[in-house]
C-alpha cells in the first residue's frame, strides 16, 4: 500500500515537469526550433558575445577571452569583462548544429524550462506541497522576467542568473534548516558563482534581496554563519577564473570601464539617469499597450488575493509553531515583491542612495531581473498555505485556474501588438562574419566600455569629447573607429617616436591570435607597438640566433601591444594571446573548488544510500519484531 502511494506521488511530480516543459515550449513558441533572431535592444551584442567565444576557442585559448578576428583583428574582449558562462553554453551548442541563432533560442528553450523545474524543486521542498510547486513554478515561467529576457533583450545572461538565484535560495534554505547540510553550502555556493558568471547586473540586485533575508533571519543565520562562509569561499573559487583577470583588468586602470568620467556620461552610471527612469503608479497599472516589458500586474493581483486569504484565515485559526517560519518569509517576500514597485516609482530619490546602485542605469531593471523570481516565490508559499487545509478537488481546481490564468496571460503579452520586438524579426543572414548588421559594423562592441580610453583621445581629451555630444555611441563611432582605421595603416611602429617601422610581417591565420613580424640586423629600436589593442594574456617570444627567449610585453601609452625587443638582435617575433599569471591563478582556483565539489558529491551520495539501507533495515527489524 506504501509502494503505491509513494509510486503515484513519483507519477505525479513527472507530469507536474511534463506540464511545465510544455508550458516553457508555448512561452518560447516565436523562438521554437527558429534559425532566426529577434532583433532589438542589445541584441546584436549578445550574438556578438558568443561568436567571440566560438572565435577563442578556435584560436585555442583554454579559456576563452579574447576574439581575435573582431575589430579588424585588432582583437576584442566581451569575456574579460562580461560574466561568460552563458555564452560557454551556447558556443558548445554552435559547435554541434553550425547555426548562431538556433543555438541562442534553444538555449532560451532549456533555460527557461530549467528555471521552472528548479522553482518547482525549492517551493516543493520549502512546502511539500506539489500544487503549491506547479503554481509557483508555472508564475516565473509566464512572469514579466523571462518574457522580457526572451523577446525584448534576448538576454540569456539574466535567464541563466535567474536559474542560479534560485538555486541560490534552495541552498540558504537546507542550511537554515540543518547545521552541516553541505548540500545546501554546495548550492548556495554554486548558485552565488552562477549569478556573477551569468550578469553582473540580475546578481547585484538578487544579492540585496538575499543579504535582506539573511538580516531579517539573524539569528539563524548567525548560528549557521560557518556554512555561509564556506558558501562564499567556494563561490568565489568557482568564479575566480573570471573575477581574477577581472581584478587584473581594473588594476591596469586604462579602459573606458574604469574611468569614471566615461562610465558616467556614457554608461548613465549617474543618480540623474536613475531618476529620469523611473515611473509612475500610473504606469506601472495601466492595462493599455500591455506587452512583455509591462509591469507584473496579474502576480500582484494574485498576490493581493491570497493575502487576503491568509489573513482572514488567520482571525479564525490559531497558528501552529511549524507554520510561523513559513508565514514569515511569506509576509517577507511579499514585501519584498513589493519593493519593486516602490523601487521603480517617483518616491525614489536615488541620489540619497549608495552610488554602487547607480551601475543599473535604470530603475526599471530591478522589475525586469527581480519581479518574476519573488513574486513566485511569495505566491508558492502562500498559496501552500491557503490549500494546507482546504479538500483536494478544491485544491486541484484553484491550481489549474492559476496555472492556466497564467498561461493565457503571459500568451496575450507576447501576441501582443504592442511589443518592441514584433517588427525587428529577422532572418540570421543580416549577421555576417564580423557581426556586422545592416551595415553597422562596429555595432557589436556595444559604446565602446572595453576599449582603453587612450583610444581615441589621442587628438582631443575625453572631457572635450564630452562637452561636445555625449549620447552613447558618439564616442566610439566618431573617434575610437576612426583612430583604429588610421592606426591600421601604420602597421609596427616605434614607441619612442610613433613612426612607421620596415619591419616583415608575416599573413596571419584566419581566427587566430598570432602576430609574426622578423626584426632585420642591426636595429637599434627597443620597443615596438604592434596593431593589437592589449588586454592582459598577450605573450612575446623570440627566435632570434637559433634561441628562443620570452620577451616582455606591456599596454603601449597608446592602449596597443608593446613588445621590449632585445638590443642589436635580429631574427623572428612571435606574439600570441595566452593565460595572464591572474587567468592561470584564477583557473587553478576554479579546478580545485570544482574537485571538492565533486568529491563532496560522490561522499554525500554515499552516506545517503548508506542512511537509506540502515532506515530500510530498521523497518524489517521492527516489523519482525512486531510479529514475533
């Protein structure tokens, strides 16, 4: 009779992830098994993020950061700068099917799915409730955060950090509720790495939200402070190989990304950009033009219901010690939901907020990386709440309702007319080989943030730059390109004097990172400036009298590859893009935490099916005993 309970509650949960992988299809259905892109707003960025990894990769780099086919070959980093796990993923699936769009969209497809299974898991686990799950998890599939990210950005980066912030809470969860769970350090660990490797911007602002409920849990927290250490220490050693070549990068303090002038005119990293994106509660529930981007109206309607449903539940029963965790966070999140609102609306001032916030450029970002994710969570808990006690035809009856209230919704926002998207749907062939789209070729490096500064100040100051336009891609369009285009032509050239020098340079290989140029006899220059720009990893040897010898390489004043040549030799030079010291630090890093990790796994699976066959034994012992 045991066997066939538990047998039809395993049956149960896999048509529960039946129904949310068909659901997840229907939402991506405008992307479903397409070979072509949505183009709007950054769009052309993010294809341009994974053809750059595909281009590392085929110029051998272990870990792959710079393309060194892009800007002309003088070569350009997304992933030095830019969390890169989720274009790893997509790359590996270009290898397999040759096809740029097809492999974004897919990867849409898998990630929203996985989203939903894993808020399925957590709400399940906070709940035990399978109702409460399926709910849950279908209201962040349809939520305003995955349609936005699928349709309007193509940002697979904030669906890929959505799936790790949940994970992130599954992990505070175990360890709140057992001390030494290493489990639960192992997913807050990976959950936490995921969020920064994913996008930078979903991480900061689900760490607020997770730093606010580990405040508002103090005590526990402090109690269980030994696990959410470890969790740190090992989301930092899965990121390392990212953070430290970042760190690195920052401590050159040569590009446009660190400078805070540039940052603040051109990255709208300023609590003026902040206030002018805010909206009004008017806005925000307008039922007119409804599209993805619009603010999520229904999940705070179905909120609002189901707070009214607690409470009245309340005045009429008393609440049980076991149900006061749960109705906490489920108080909390709904403030935390909430916030959003506030977050977004003319009551902000956001120049009596920390400057750190104003990386987001707009306000609206926290209702396109953090709405989906805390409304569901608050609607799973709570919803488990209302149907504890209520008969199960009731039950299943209120949950389709929602799940298909939901579905219908989420359907009408995407077939909406309203949409950015619906006239920007293009065949992948408007892509060509150096990204370039519609004729916009140097589209593809976004405003110019990861270039050095030096770049295109050479005959006028970035303060002069400035004062005379400052919209985004004036900067790059009108001086970084042109400085490339004439910097080109000059091909080597001597540091001391920026003169051309007669040095051979040898054609270089398709998709590859080699510069090879000899030096002849007699050549009294010492440094020499190649038309490379420099991020950290290039390396310089030599041939030079049948010996090989590394030579050093450094950022020119100009932001290019320099090479310190030896005195009075002659032979060949060989510059390639390899592993900075931080790279190679941050990898070794990243391997051994990645090995701990397992080897905990591979210990943890053991001790579970030893507990399993020591319970499973107590059972036999006990029933014979009973019989005896």
């Amino acid at each position: 009779m045991k066997y066939n309970k538990y047998k039809k509650y395993i049956l149960s949960d896999m048509a529960n992830m039946v129904l949310i992988f068909v659901i997840s299809l229907f939402i991506c259905k405008l992307i479903l098994f397409k070979s072509d892109a949505l183009f709007d707003n950054d769009v052309d960025f993010h294809y341009a993020r994974v053809m750059s990894t595909v281009h590392a990769w085929m110029d051998h780099q272990f870990v792959p950061q710079l393309d060194p086919t892009a800007v002309k070959g003088f070569g350009y980093s997304w992933n030095l700068f830019y969390g890169p796990f989720p274009t790893y993923f997509i790359a590996g699936l270009f290898f397999i099917c040759r096809d740029l769009a097809f492999s974004v969209n897919l990867t849409s497809v898998i990630i929203v799915f996985c989203i939903g299974l894993m808020m399925y898991r957590y709400i399940k686990y906070r709940t035990q409730s399978q109702g409460a799950a399926l709910v849950s998890a279908v209201s962040m599939i349809t939520s305003t955060s995955v349609l936005l990210n699928i349709y309007q950005y193509s940002g697979y980066g904030p669906l890929f950090a959505m799936f790790f912030a949940i994970l992130s809470l599954y992990g505070i969860q175990l360890i709140f509720d057992k001390e030494k769970n290493g489990l639960g350090v192992l997913l807050l660990g990976f959950g936490g790495s995921g969020m920064l490797l994913s996008h930078t911007l979903s991480c900061l602002v689900m760490v607020i939200y997770i730093m606010l409920l580990l405040i508002c849990h103090f005590k526990i927290t402090l109690k269980r402070m030994k696990s959410f250490v470890l969790s740190a220490c090992l989301s930092l050693g899965l990121s390392a190989y990212f953070l430290l070549p970042f760190i690195e990068l920052k401590n050159l303090n040569i590009y446009n990304l660190f400078n805070e002038s540039f940052v603040k005119v051109y990255m709208w990293k300023n609590p003026n950009s902040m206030n002018f994106g805010r909206v009004s509660f008017k806005q925000m529930f307008s039922l007119e033009q409804l599209n993805v981007a619009s603010f999520p109206v229904v999940s705070l309607i179905i909120s609002l219901v189901l707070l009214c449903l607690i409470c009245s539940l309340l005045v009429f029963k008393r609440i049980k010690k076991e149900e006061s965790k749960l109705l906490s966070d489920v108080f909390l999140f709904f403030l935390f939901a909430l916030s959003i609102f506030v977050l977004c609306s003319n009551w902000m001032d956001w120049h009596k907020l920390p400057g750190f916030l104003w990386t987001m450029q707009s306000p609206i970002r926290i209702m396109f990386y953090a709405s989906g994710l805390l409304f569901s969570v608050y609607i799973g808990l709570s919803y488990s709440y209302v149907i504890r006690k209520a008969p199960r035809f009731i039950t299943i009856i209120l949950s389709i309702f929602l799940v298909v209230i939901n579905v219908i919704f989420s359907q009408s926002l995407i077939d909406s007319p309203h949409n950015n998207f619906a006239k920007y749907f293009h065949n992948l062939k408007k892509i060509d080989a150096s990204y370039s789209i519609e004729g916009e070729q140097f589209l593809k490096t976004a405003i110019g943030e990861f270039f050095p500064t030096s770049i295109g100040t050479q005959e006028k100051s970035l303060s002069q730059i400035i004062s005379e336009k400052d919209f985004a891609y004036y900067f790059s369009l009108g001086y970084i390109y042109p400085a490339l285009d004439k910097r080109i032509q000059e091909g080597i050239v001597n540091t001391s004097d920026n003169q051309p020098t007669n040095f051979k340079v040898h054609e270089q290989k398709y998709s590859r990172s080699e510069f090879v140029f000899d030096v002849p006899k007699m050549v009294k220059t010492t440094d020499v400036e190649i038309p490379k720009i420099y991020y950290p990893g290039y390396k310089a040897y030599s041939y030079m009298n049948g010996e090989k010898v590394a030579l050093q390489v450094v950022p020119s004043k100009r932001g290019f590859v320099q090479v310190n040549l030896p005195k009075e030799k002659a032979g060949r030079i060989i510059v390639y893009y390899g592993l900075s010291r931080a790279t190679i630090i941050g990898v070794s890093l990243t391997l051994l935490s990645i090995f701990i990790s397992i080897c905990y796994l591979i210990k943890y699976r053991r001790d579970k099916k030893r507990e399993i066959r020591h319970a499973s034994l107590k059972r036999r012992t006990l029933r014979y005993s009973t019989d005896a």
